[in-house]
C-alpha cells in the first residue's frame, strides 16, 4: 500500500468489543487486538477501534450486549465509552506509541 499510496492513511486495528463494551458469548470466534497488534507489528498511521454501547435486538437475542431504555441512560452505561477508549489507548500505547486514537 505504501508503495502504490504513499499519501494514504492506513487504520487500525479497528478492534471492537474489547474493553468493557459489549460482552460476546464464548461461541463467538474473537481475535483479540493484542493478538493483531503482535502479530501486524506498527503500521497504522492512526489507531482506531469502534464502539458500540449495544447490539441490536437481533444479536441481543444471541447473549450479545442488550440493554434497556432506562439503563442506557445510567451513569454506569454512559461511562463504558470511557472505559473502552482507555482500553484501546493503552494498547496504543503499546504497540503505536504517538499515533492519534480515532
């Protein structure tokens, strides 16, 4: 990609789900960031991640992070973008030291 784009910024990892966000039945296949982190090496201009405070009705059905109205509004959900951006910028930290967190 550098070579055919030098100019082009490449994300990554674009983990989700790590972090205190959702939280996935053990039947879910998962690749932990760490683990594509370790093996990727630094290469990302940008360090990204994605967050999603619940699932779908769909996937709630699944055991998948669901929640209600009421709770949604809680001091205790309204915080897990928090907790979830200050799991992503400690492995940025690690393993993309300097790079911007989007």
């Amino acid at each position: 990609m550098r070579k055919a784009e030098p100019h082009t910024i490449i994300l990554g990892p674009g983990s989700v789900g790590e972090g205190g966000g959702l939280t996935l039945p053990p039947s879910v296949p998962f690749l932990k960031t760490e683990a594509l982190l370790q093996a990727a090496g630094p290469v990302f201009d940008a360090f990204c991640y994605h967050f999603y405070g619940a699932v779908s009705e769909r996937c709630a059905a699944l055991g998948a992070g669901g929640t209600t109205p009421a709770a949604a509004l809680s001091n205790d959900w309204l915080s897990r973008t928090d907790k979830v951006e200050a799991f992503y910028a400690a492995l940025r930290d690690r393993f993309e030291p300097g790079r911007p967190l989007w």
